[in-house]
C-alpha cells in the first residue's frame, strides 16, 4: 500500500477502504508518512470529503492511535457531553450534577482553555483546593458512588488528532467537515464513553458560523456516534451573544450554581434542561424527553443536584462550602458598573468582542503560557431584545486593575441599538437524532 495511490483515490472522489484509512493514520501517527503527503490528502478530503462508512473509520483509527479509557468498571450508561464551544458556556458545572442527581453516570474528561475564559477544569479550579488529577482507580470509584468526577485529558489520548489538528491549522483544511467531526468524536470515543450528547453552536461567537453548517456537522457526528456504537443525539443552538451572563470563571462558577438552585439564568437554564434531558434518555433513565426533564426539574427543585455538586467539590479536594458561600470563590478588587451611552432595543451583542473584552482583563489565555486571573470577568446585564435606557448599567466588569478603559471600550463597540423592538433570539433551532 502507497500513499500516493491513496492520495489519488480520494483525489478522484472514490471511497476508500477501512484498511486504507488505518494505514493513513497509522503511518501518519508513527511518522512514516511525512507531512506533506498528509498535507495533499488533507486537502483531497476537503474537496472530496468522506462517506459515513469513511467518517467513522477514520474517527475509530484516530481513537486507537493512543490510549483508550476503559470505563467498563463503572456501572450504567457513561454518558458524556460536548460543546463546540462559546461565550460563557457553563453548561458542563451544571449538567454533571444534575444529570448524576437522575441516576446518570458522567465520568468526564476535560481541558483548559484558550481564548475567552479557562476550559471547565480552569473554573473548577476557581474553587480553593479542587483538583483534577485523580487515579483511574480514584476516578472509577468517585463516578461509581456520587455519579460524577472530571478529571484532566490524558496526554496521550488520540495523538493522531493532535498532529493532525496542527497540519490541518497550516493547510487551510480546518473547516471540513469529516475532519471537524472525526476530530471531535475520536476523543469522546477514546474517553470511554457509551452514549454522547452535543450542543453545536451557531452564530457569530461560534466556530460554524451558519445555521447550515452547524447542522451539517451535528449530523455528522451524530452519524459517526451511533455508527460506531454509541447512541448519539444533538442539538443545534445560538452562540452569537453570550450563554448566560456570566464572563470569567469565578463568575462562571457563582453562576453554574444559582443554576442549580432554580435561579440561573433562562438562557443557560434552558439549554441545560434540553441537554440533560437527551443525557438522561440516552442514559437509559427515561422513555422520553419529557420524562426526563421531568425528572431534572425535580431534582432541581429538591435539591439533590445542588448536594451532589457539594459531593463532587469535596470528593476532588474543593470547599463545598462555596456552594453555599460564594464569596468564598476568588475576588476581584475592583468592581465597576458599565452604563450604555444610547437607549433603545438591544439588537445585536458581538459574543467574541465580548469574550476578547473579558480576555483583557485576564479571564482567558492568549496563549497556551498565558497565566488566567481567575477572579476576573464581566457580567451582563442585558441581551438581544431587552430595552436599555441611556446612563443604565448594560454590564458589571470584575477587575484587579483600576483601569478598564480597553475592556469599556470593546464592550461598547460590541452591542448594537434600535429604536424599535426587536424579537428575542431563539436559543434552541434543532433536535438531531439521525
């Protein structure tokens, strides 16, 4: 088998084998295949792009080109989560517990971030003393009595994604969707879980920034999931203002847990209820999404998922106290108000500019040796449809500098006004099963 004949194959718009596909990301992987031979079958694919059969092939060699997590140990339905990404996107603080709270077990593996704010693990750091270096034995055993654990990503988990990630990031052939989908499901497969659940952002603060193109992907991975065994829904939802209102991550963190107590905000409720209803259906807890909303309302309301998340901080070292005293999480010395300069409707919020703002005051990396500030944020106010008067606050900034003239700025050049009313923004487009 040569590379250059499979290089050409795909070239000319035929379907390659599962063999084939193994011996290009095996070779690819041991460094038997040089980067500018990958370079021309990245781009081939781009144009070609892949059959459903080549798609989960590919994600499955991918998968077993590192280690692979072996959750069998843990009893139930592992279910895990994943989000393409956004602006003050808290979800995974929330639906741990409260999808643990219905019986679910989410043994998750996550990452720091780069960009706007820190990943789930910098957030939960925000919590004095949370750690997330758990053994596997730790790990197996926390899942198994509480139901939820998060840990940090294993560094040898699907190598093949890594290096392909970097050539793709330097070929232009990012933006395909076989490669965006294979590279996402690999490691939700390498992490050992049963059934997956995702949210696919659209929208300016998102990376598909078309309704058409979030579809085309969610459909993608949902098609590889249940073709390699693993019950797979998604849905499709807005990303082009902020989730929540919440911007950094001590800030996150208060947030994720006024969620859980009832109080959070509707957005960010909503789409956690929508989530976590899928989680607990693929979970194998409820027959129907409506049961299983049910169900999380419940456990809302009686508060089971808020004292599972107390377990969850202490069983990784944190102080559950926080739980119930937020002013225990990290603080900012300076706390200024933002006050709008217009009046009228709010009709557009640019979710990156806002995210870059809360970046500037420490929030997030700019690069991977970036050190997060991890009491630092902005907090809206406002949203798409809501009417401001002119001198009202619009936004909170969380800052330990004095000076937030850049990060006021941002902010300012990042909304947009109208005389007339204009309509709310629907959060949640689509379900996808198939």
């Amino acid at each position: 088998m040569r590379m250059v004949d499979l290089i050409e194959k795909k070239r000319d718009g035929f379907e390659l084998s599962t063999e084939e596909i193994q011996f290009i990301v095996t070779g690819y992987t041991a460094g038997d295949i040089d980067d500018y031979q990958m370079s021309a079958f990245l781009m081939a694919t781009y144009f070609q792009n892949m059959t459903d059969r080549e798609r989960a092939d590919l994600t499955m060699a991918m998968a077993a080109s590192g280690d692979q997590i072996d959750l069998s140990a843990i009893d139930g339905i592992k279910v895990d989560k994943h989000s393409t990404g956004g602006v003050g996107d808290t979800t995974t603080l929330v639906l741990g517990p409260l999808v643990a709270a219905c019986g679910v077990p989410v043994a998750k593996m996550s990452g720091r971030g780069l960009g706007h704010t820190g990943g789930t693990i910098d957030k939960l750091e925000a919590i004095e003393g949370f750690h997330v270096e758990l053994s596997t034995e730790d790990f197996i055993k926390q899942v198994n009595d509480i139901k939820v654990a998060v840990i940090g990503q294993s560094g040898n988990l699907t190598p093949a994604d890594k290096k392909l990630y970097a050539l793709r990031d330097v070929t232009a052939t990012v933006n395909s969707i076989p490669l965006i989908a294979s590279s996402i499901m690999s490691k939700k497969i390498a992490a050992g879980a049963d059934a997956i659940v995702l949210d696919v952002k659209t929208g300016e603060g998102a990376f598909m920034k078309t309704a058409e193109d979030a579809e085309e992907l969610a459909h993608a991975m949902v098609g590889i999931g249940n073709a390699t065994g693993r019950k797979t829904m998604a849905i499709i939802s807005d990303m082009s203002q902020p989730l929540g209102f919440a911007i950094g991550n001590a800030l996150e963190v208060k947030e994720a847990i006024e969620t859980l107590q009832g109080k959070g905000p509707e957005d960010l409720t909503e789409l956690c209820l929508v989530l976590g209803s899928q989680m607990v259906v693929v979970g194998g807890k409820a027959d129907s999404l409506e049961e299983a909303r049910n169900m999380l309302e419940e456990v809302i309301a009686n508060g089971k998922a808020l004292d599972i998340f107390r377990q969850f901080i202490k069983a990784q070292g944190g102080n559950p106290a926080v739980v119930d005293d937020v002013s225990l999480l990290p603080q900012a010395k300076f706390v200024k108000e933002v006050p709008s300069q217009k009046e009228g409707y709010i009709s557009f919020m640019e979710a990156d500019e806002i995210g870059t703002a809360a970046m500037v005051l420490g929030a997030g990396r700019a690069t991977k040796e970036s050190e997060i500030d991890l009491a630092v944020g902005i907090v809206l106010h406002k949203k798409v449809g809501d009417f401001v008067k002119k001198g009202e606050a619009i936004a909170t900034v969380y800052s330990n500098t004095e000076d937030i003239a850049k990060c006021t700025e941002m902010l300012y050049n990042s909304i947009e006004f109208k005389d007339e009313a204009v309509e709310k923004i629907q959060l949640i487009s689509k379900l996808i099963t198939d």
